[in-house]
C-alpha cells in the first residue's frame, strides 16, 4: 500500500438479527468524516468465520442494494436451511467442546456453509464509488446464546503496489474430495508468508493468494476448521450441493399450508444444473480439492424439481428474480462447483511497531 499513513479503525457491531446487513462505510463516515472518507481505497476485514464481505464485482452485479443482497443470500438459506441435520450441529460429537460451551454454542452449520457458498471473505478490498455502501453480512449475529458482538477493522489506504511474488507447494490429500487445513504448522504456509511480510517490512497490505491454473479441481476459502464441518458437512455438500435443500424440501412440499400466499411463477429456467465435478478448496486457510467426473446424485437430481417450489416459498418481487436469480442467483450451484479460486489475507500492524502480520 501507499507510503501514506493508512487509516485504520476497528468497529463494534451489535446485529438486530440472525441474518444482517451493516453499512459499514456510511457507520464509518459517520463517525471518522473526511479522517476516513479522503481514502479512495479501504481493506475491510471481518473477524469472523459467519460474518463477512462480498467481492465488490459481485457487490456491483447487485448493485449495491440491500434488498438484492437480501435476496441473493436468502437462495443460499434455502440451499443450506438450519436444521437439516449436520454433523457440525451434533454437539455431543464436538470433543474440543467443554459441557459449558456445549449449552451455549449456536447450532449453525448452516452459516458457515451459507458464508463458503454465497462467496462471502473475510477480507476484501473496496474502491470507493460516490454513495455506494459496504455491506457487513452477519448470517449468525443472533442465536440461542444472544446476540454476537461483532468486530470489523477496517484500513484506508490511497494506492498500492506488488512488492514480492512467489510460489508455495501444498501436500494434496489421497482423498478424492477432502478440505486441508493450510494453517495446520506442518504445513508451512503461514510460516512462509510471514517470512515475505518481514522480509519486505510490511505494516499493511493485503496477501492475495491463488491457485495456479493447473489446479483445475481446487478452490480456497477462508473459515473455521472444525472437524465434522469441514471433513463431513461440507465434503458432503460438495459432493451434493443441494442435498441439505431437497431433505427439507421434502418436508416443506409435505406441509403445503407453510407456502406463502402469494405465489411467485419464476421463469423455466430459473437454475440450470452443470454435470460437471465440484472444484473445492481447504480452510483455516482451506483448500478443497475433488476429482473430474460427474457428481449428480439422487439427492441433487430431486432438488432441482424441488428448487422452483421452494424459490416461491421466498416471495419475492418477479421482475426482481428476472435480473437478480437468472444473472447473479444462478451462482449458488456453479459457486460450489467453483468456490474461489483467490482469497485475500490482510496484513496488519496491531500493536503498533511497524509491524505488520
């Protein structure tokens, strides 16, 4: 980043629900003015594994407005519903949990899945459009322990430049579908890129970390490494991403009464389903990686009858669905196929030292 002196301010955040949307930027104006608003540039990081940012290409592709952005993750809660029984949820297979962290810990593989899915990041930076928002997406801020405080920091900055490029080696796994832990320290990875922030004496700035363009079927994504969500849960939505929709979709088409009134009649190609493998990637930093081949199963197959029924379930405005769903919301099955291919890791001087890590 630029010579400048970056901005740097760390925000509180009380969401008003489970899923919220929080202009961080106008929460920044309004607070700091022209000591934060004179930056064109800014790095905003979430420092939480079901709260984040979207890409701002994606952001722009909605326009920035709360109510596509609403609709945009309300497809993902309805691929990835709570309660559909995952394993991350089965609190009494949680060993690293106590008994006291057990009566208090929110059931929600769901959002985490919902957080990987909809291409959510826990860093990302943003070029300032006039009157345009930063929108903090909490899918998680409310729960049957309370409501979360959230925190966000956020680092303004003029201009940047590349100062190293290198290339790391990651072990693969002999799974064929399977998600590593680039974080684990037998790994190296985090030991590597903290060698080339001190090497190069970064205070601030942003790794962008990418898979080379041979590695066709990996992706990476950034979140929390817990066992049965990240071996089980998501290995299994890789596999099938809509298997968790079409258990409860049963249900839902089984209970016609629980449909809203007011229907919606959604275009006839609303979803369009590729038969080609997921590419995955693994967490902490994860990469997650499948073989090539085809990997429709029943449970997918029959999701896709289900999709139209459950999309009129959300009771949204059709002229919306026309420019939002067919454009953007055709994402939800290729973003599992797909997943990331980058993810950025901020660089920050905590305490202070010109230190950055």
């Amino acid at each position: 980043m630029s010579s400048d002196p970056p901005f740097k301010a760390t925000l509180g955040i009380r969401p008003a629900s489970r899923t919220d949307f929080i202009d961080v930027r106008a929460r920044l104006a309004e607070e700091f003015g022209a000591e934060f608003g004179r930056y064109p540039k800014a790095l905003y990081i979430s420092h939480h594994t079901t709260a984040g940012y979207l890409d701002q290409r994606l952001a722009q592709r909605l326009d920035y407005d709360r109510k596509r952005l609403r609709e945009y993750i309300k497809v993902f809660h309805e691929i990835f519903p709570p309660n559909a029984g995952y394993e991350h949820d089965e609190l009494e297979l949680r060993t690293e949990l106590s008994e006291e962290q057990k009566a208090t810990e929110p059931e929600n593989a769901d959002s985490h899945l919902t957080f990987i899915g909809a291409g959510l990041q826990s860093a990302t930076s943003y070029d300032h459009e006039e009157g345009r928002p930063v929108w903090f997406v909490d899918l998680d801020g409310v729960h049957r322990g309370g409501t979360r405080n959230r925190r966000t920091t956020v680092v303004g900055y003029g201009s940047e430049e590349v100062v190293a490029q290198t290339q790391l080696s990651v072990e693969a796994s002999p799974r064929a579908v399977d998600a590593i832990d680039l974080r684990e320290p037998g790994a190296g990875f985090v030991d590597r890129l903290q060698d080339l922030i001190d090497e190069h004496g970064i205070s601030f700035g942003r790794l962008d970390v990418s898979l080379a363009p041979e590695e066709t079927n990996a992706s990476l994504t950034v979140n929390e490494f817990e066992p049965l969500l990240m071996t089980r849960d998501l290995r299994g939505a890789l596999l099938s991403p809509l298997r968790f929709m079409a258990d409860q979709g049963k249900e839902i088409l089984r209970t016609p009464l629980s449909l809203p009134g007011k229907a919606l009649r959604l275009p006839g190609k609303a979803l369009r389903l590729s038969g080609r493998a997921l590419n995955v990637a693994k967490m902490g930093t994860t990469v997650l990686r499948t073989s090539p081949g085809p990997v429709i199963d029943t449970a997918t197959v029959e999701a896709v009858h289900i999709m139209n029924r459950v999309l009129e379930r959300i009771g949204v405005d059709e002229s919306v669905i026309a420019r939002v769903l067919n454009r953007a919301l055709a994402l939800p099955v290729r973003r599992f196929q797909g997943l990331r291919r980058e993810i950025s890791l901020p660089v920050i001087d905590r305490d202070g030292d010109g230190n950055g890590e």
